[in-house]
C-alpha cells in the first residue's frame, strides 16, 4: 500500500468534512448541478480509496461505444472494472443497490468492448462497487464490494 496514496485519502477525507461543516452538507454547490459535483467528489474519493487498498487504477471514466466505466484497475492479476456510486440519503436504499440488472449489462458490454481493445487481454476479471455514502451521525463512509456481480 502506497503511503502517499493513504495520505490523499486521508486529506480528502478531511477536506470533505470541512466542507460539508462549511456548505451546510456534501452536495452543497456553487453554480452546478448539485449530483454532477456530488459524482465527481465520489469518484475521487473512491480513486484514493481504491489506490490505498493497493489497486491500481489504469483508466477512469473510458468512454465507448456500450456504455462508461468509471474506473478500470489492476489489484495483482486480476483487472476489475469498478462502479463508484455516491449517495448523501439512504432513502433509496444503500448506493450499491443502485446498480441495477440492466446497468449490470451496460457495464459488462461495455468491459467486453475495452478488453477487445487490449494488446494482452487479463486472465482474470471481475466487477467490483465502491460505495460513498455521506451520513449526518457517522460521516464519510466507503465500502468497497469485490466481485459484486457476474458480467
């Protein structure tokens, strides 16, 4: 585990806390849609995240034809392609019961479509979540899903 990679992680954690004593929440915003900034904050964090558990994030937000992924990354010799999902509420349920069957599809055409573009194509893949959650009583909370679903 890389000690600068723990070291961001524990900085924007900091800096979202301060934030959010200082906006009035997580979502606050100036001039953006409130989700747009929301996202962005999640994907970050979760890009720490998942560096200081020792991955290692090769592409992020890779655009194709079947869909986004919004991280792929090697942790040893598997590649997982990673789905951040960032939540202030758990009125809808928790941010990883956000990933529906049909998004789950997107997500493994669109896996399919940049493994066919990699020169050495990996010999073990998965799916994995990483979820943000921002709640009043425990703060900031990450939560990283390995192998969360079949593509």
């Amino acid at each position: 585990m890389s000690l600068f990679a723990k070291l961001m992680y524990r900085a924007l954690v900091w800096k979202e806390r301060q934030r959010a004593r200082w906006d009035g929440g997580p979502a606050a915003t100036r001039g953006r849609p409130a989700h747009l900034t929301l996202g962005e904050r999640g994907e970050t964090l979760a890009y720490w995240f998942l560096r200081q558990a020792g991955y290692i994030v090769v592409a992020r937000n890779r655009r194709g034809r079947a869909g986004e992924l919004d991280m792929v990354a090697r942790d040893g010799p598997v590649l997982a392609f990673v789905e951040v999902k960032t939540r202030t509420s758990e009125e809808a349920g928790p941010p990883e019961a956000a990933v529906t069957r049909a998004q789950q599809k997107r997500i493994a055409k669109a896996a399919r479509e940049h493994m066919r573009k990699m020169k050495r194509r990996p010999a073990a893949y998965r799916f994995d979540i990483v979820s943000v959650f921002w709640d009043t009583k425990a703060g900031l909370q990450v939560r990283l899903t390995k192998d969360a679903f079949k593509g």
